[in-house]
C-alpha cells in the first residue's frame, strides 16, 4: 500500500501536468476563430450575397484558421445597438447604413448632405479614395475599421400628387423623412413639409393621405409596394449614402499582419460585387414598378435643387467646422 507522502505526490505531479495542459489547450482552441457578424437585410439580398461572399474568401484564404455566419435580418439586434456591440468587440464585423452611423462619427455624417455626391459611380470613385479614407479615419477613433464601401442606391422622390422637376414642384407637399436633421432641412429648403416616420408607416401614411410622398431607392419603393400608392417617381438622386462593410477594430488589431491584409482584400472583393448585383435589383426593381403603372420622370436640371441646399450645409458646417475640407474635396470632386 502506497504513503501517504507518495500519494500526495503524484497528486502534486497530476496538478502540475494539468496546470502545463491548460495553456497548450487554449492556444489549439485559440487557432480556430468563429466570427459573427450583422446584417439588417434578409438573406436574399444584394448586401447579405456581399457579406457571404466576404466571410466565405477570409474562410478560404486563412485555410480554415476564421470561419464566421452572418446573422441576416437584424436577429442581432437593431442598428444602433449593433454598432455599439461592434465597436465592443462583441459582434465582430457587420454591414451599416453611414447615415445612422453619423450619429456617432461626424466624419460619416457629411455623406448624408444632400446632393453632396453627383453620381453613384462617381460616389465609388471617392469613398474608395480620399474621401473613404477620411471617413475611415473617422470610424477607427470609435473602435470600427471600414473594409468596403457597399452601394444602397440613389435616394428619390415619389408622391402621390404630380411629377417633380423644379423645386416649386415639392413646394407645399407633406414628405416623409428619416429621422436626421439633415434630412428635415432638406425638404424645408425645397418649401415642403418635412414628417420624420417610421420606415414600416410609410405605405399607409401614403394611402391615408397623411403623407404626400417620400423618398426612397428602387429597390426600397417597389418591395414595400409603396409604387402601388405613389405612382410618380422623380429620379432626383439626392442622397447617394452608401453602406459600410465594418469590423471591431477590437477584432482587426488581433489579427496577425498577414491576415489582416486577408480581410481587406476580402472587403474590397464583396463590395464589387455587391455593387455589381445592386445594379441588376435596381433594374428589375425599376422594370416591376414601370410595369405596374408608375409614372417615372428624370429630373433634367438639378442645379436649382443643389442651389436651394445652402442653408443645410451652411447649417452643418457652422456646427463641424473641421469637416469642412472633407465637405469641400466631396463637393469639388469632378
């Protein structure tokens, strides 16, 4: 029969060889990653295919060390709560409309003027230059890394009354607004009435009459069928807002160098081709509404409506006055 002395040391011996495991344990369980990220759309959807795509190539490119599933349909969370679990760490990545954002990061705020991009190709061409990098910048100083800039289309009006070309047209109509001050100065500019509403009011505002119109993507006008109670669409494009692909900066600064430039190559690659199957759903989107009868006009002359932007920016600028340069590059670019 064993002492006493003895078996209290092989238990000593089995503490230790436990105590040695341990570390050796979680590093082998540290090497495989499982990210998840955020998504507001559901799965079948031009930024939902962006997202997949994204954590599919880091998947493959990192040979299985970070996998990762996207949460679809705000299962999450709502937008305001999962930027904040990003910027904790807590939701890893996660792509966000910049105009909630500019909540929170003035940088990303300045997007959300009226008018301030002239195209959507031209929209691409700055934020994935300067002027994406200094939103970037922006991002960074509150815990979030950009990855890719998402296209969300280019916002335009549609009401219920008549064509819009000139801004006396607007002058007098009751439009639903996002709720930012941004956008309520927008409409008052014009001379209508700007109603900050809940998104999921909209189509009965509209058929009520408590609303005239509101503004909108194609994509977003046809699936709510809001085309069925607004049936004159005028291509103004005044708000091209694109859509960030973000990462916790928690989550970016763990990873090794390499893998890191893994991830933005990822971003850059899911943002073409989000861009790329946007512009084929906004197509059909605008053939299904023309098909249903909605009265589709471009609006020719824009200058009037950028002119009568002024005391917005004016507004903005006096309240950032260090985003001015950021404001200007955008408004000077070609």
């Amino acid at each position: 029969m064993k002492s006493m002395a003895s078996l209290a040391s092989l238990a000593r011996a089995s503490t230790l060889a436990i105590a040695l495991a341990v570390p050796f344990a979680t590093v082998s369980a540290a090497q495989a990653v499982e990210w998840r990220g955020w998504n507001i759309h559901v799965d079948d959807y031009p930024v939902s295919h962006g997202m997949e795509s994204f954590m599919k190539e880091v998947t493959e490119k990192t040979d299985g060390r970070i996998t990762g599933k996207v949460y679809h349909s705000g299962v999450l969370g709502s937008q305001p709560d999962a930027i904040e679990q990003v910027r904790l760490g807590i939701i890893n990545f996660g792509v966000f409309s910049l105009g909630p954002m500019g909540q929170a990061v003035p940088e990303a705020n300045v997007v959300s003027l009226p008018f301030i991009f002239k195209s959507v190709d031209q929209m691409y061409r700055l934020m994935d230059g300067e002027a994406g990098a200094a939103i970037d910048a922006g991002l960074q100083k509150k815990g979030i890394v950009a990855l890719g800039w998402y296209d969300a289309g280019a916002r335009s009006f549609y009401n219920s009354k008549k064509p819009i070309n000139t801004p006396a047209d607007v002058e007098g109509l009751k439009v639903r607004v996002m709720n930012n001050d941004l956008f309520v100065g927008m409409i008052e500019s014009l001379g209508g009435n700007a109603t900050p509403m809940a998104f999921a009011e909209v189509y009965q505002s509209l058929k009520t009459g408590v609303v005239d119109g509101a503004e909108n993507n194609p994509p977003s006008y046809e699936s709510t069928n809001h085309f069925e109670v607004a049936k004159y669409y005028s291509i103004s494009e005044h708000l091209i807002i694109p859509e960030c692909l973000c990462m916790s900066k928690v989550t970016f600064d763990a990873l090794s160098a390499e893998d890191q430039a893994i991830v933005l190559e990822a971003g850059k690659a899911s943002a073409e081709l989000e861009r790329k199957l946007w512009g084929e759903r906004e197509k059909k989107s605008m053939e299904t509404v023309l098909a249903g009868g909605t009265q589709v006009n471009q609006i020719a002359d824009k200058a009037p409506f950028q002119n009568a932007m002024s005391p917005v920016y004016d507004s903005f600028l006096e309240d950032n006055p260090d985003l001015t340069d950021l404001v200007n590059l955008i408004r000077n670019a070609d």
